[in-house]
C-alpha cells in the first residue's frame, strides 16, 4: 500500500501547490513571507505578481520555482521539499531565511497535504482493490 500511496503523492505535483504558496507571499506554513523592505523593489514585485501582496515571493526569473522538488519517502510517510540548484542568490535566499527565524519556506501547509491525501483517496482505494480481487 505504501507504494500506491508514494505513486499518487507523486502524480499530486506538490511542487505546483508549493509554488502556487509562494506566489501568494505565503510560507510551508501558510503564513506570510517576509516583507519587502525597500518601496520601489516592493512596487516592482507587486506590478509584476500582484499576488505576493508585497511579500517576498522568491520569484523574478523563475530559477527558484523550477528547482523546487518534493522528495516523497519509499514508504511514503513524510514528504520533504528541497531545493536542487544552488547559487549565490538561492543560497543568500535560504541565509536571509534562516536569519530571519523563518523555515526555508519550502513545502505546503498540513491542510493542504491533508487535502491531497483526500482527493487521492479513491485512486489508491481502487487500486488496493484491483489487487485483492487479482485484477490488477
């Protein structure tokens, strides 16, 4: 069952809800991302994404969101997100977090995950059946 359950995460693109967070200004735990400080910065990021409602929101080329990976464990029970490049302004990102007291703002909050197992649910249900009635 765990494979089924690892198989659905997987096809659930995490990534993408993680992503659709960040454009939001929003951190892994639903709360909001640091503030931009400087006025004309903040007045650029909001013409471009008004979304991020002046919020950092880890995006001006796109680098950052096409790195985000979730890596989902063999026995599915834990999902960590991670970030696969690494270069100055990733690694300043993930320093200035840190200073700040924030997580590294990857990830989706637990309702969303919550959510994700739901909607997967009876994906996986027929799946398990298929195999008990040896029609998988």
């Amino acid at each position: 069952m765990p494979m089924y359950v690892r198989e659905a995460l997987e096809e659930s693109n995490l990534e993408k809800i993680n992503i659709e967070n960040l454009q939001q200004g929003k951190d892994s735990d639903g709360g909001n991302m640091p503030r931009y400080r400087n006025p004309d910065y903040t007045n650029f990021k909001v013409t471009i994404n008004p979304r991020n409602r002046g919020f950092w929101d880890l995006r001006v080329t796109g680098e950052y969101y096409r790195g985000i990976d979730a890596v989902i464990a063999k026995n599915a029970a834990s999902v960590h997100f991670k970030q696969r490049y690494s270069n100055e302004k990733i690694e300043w990102l993930h320093e200035r977090l840190s200073y700040l007291g924030s997580i590294i703002s990857l990830g989706i909050t637990d309702e969303q995950m919550r959510e994700v197992q739901i909607k997967n649910k009876p994906k996986i249900k027929k799946r398990i059946q298929n195999v008990l009635n040896g029609t998988s």
